[in-house]
C-alpha cells in the first residue's frame, strides 16, 4: 500500500466542489451551492465514506483533479471551514 503525504488536495473537474484530505479517514469539503459555499467535515467510520475518501486520494474518480494548497484553503478560510493547516 502506497504511503500518502498529506493533506491533500483535490477539486472536481466541474469545479463545484474542493477537497481537503487530512488522512485516510477525513476530508474537508467546499461545496458551492449557487452563490453560496457550504464547508463539510467527514470523519468516516464506515466502508463506502472510507471508499470515496480513498477513490479521492487516488484519483479513481474520473471526476476529480489534483489541485494546489493555496486554492482550498483560501475557500477554507474565507467560508469558515478552518484554513491555515
């Protein structure tokens, strides 16, 4: 199994949505919802959350990207989702 240096950082490729990865088992998310963004915190215990944090973490989803630090945790920041890691 391959060791991982995190956080990492992740978006979507239809840029609606932002990842932080902490570990293997929690991920901070940035969801714009129209004109608004919603910060999510998942700490998962079970298997499919441990799944779609690993899929993010590899990159298995068609759907995701790697993206830079500075650009989540801007969103981190500015929408209150606790920033500065």
């Amino acid at each position: 199994m391959q060791k991982y240096r995190f956080p990492l950082y992740r978006r979507s490729s239809n840029g609606l949505n932002w990842y932080r990865i902490d570990s293997e088992s929690e991920l901070t998310e940035v969801q714009a919802l129209g004109r608004r963004h919603v910060v999510h915190h998942l700490r998962a215990h079970a298997y499919p959350e441990r799944l779609r944090i690993h899929g993010l973490i590899t990159l298995e989803d068609g759907h995701v990207e790697e993206c830079g630090a500075a650009e989540v945790e801007e969103l981190l920041a500015k929408y209150g989702g606790g920033g500065g890691r």
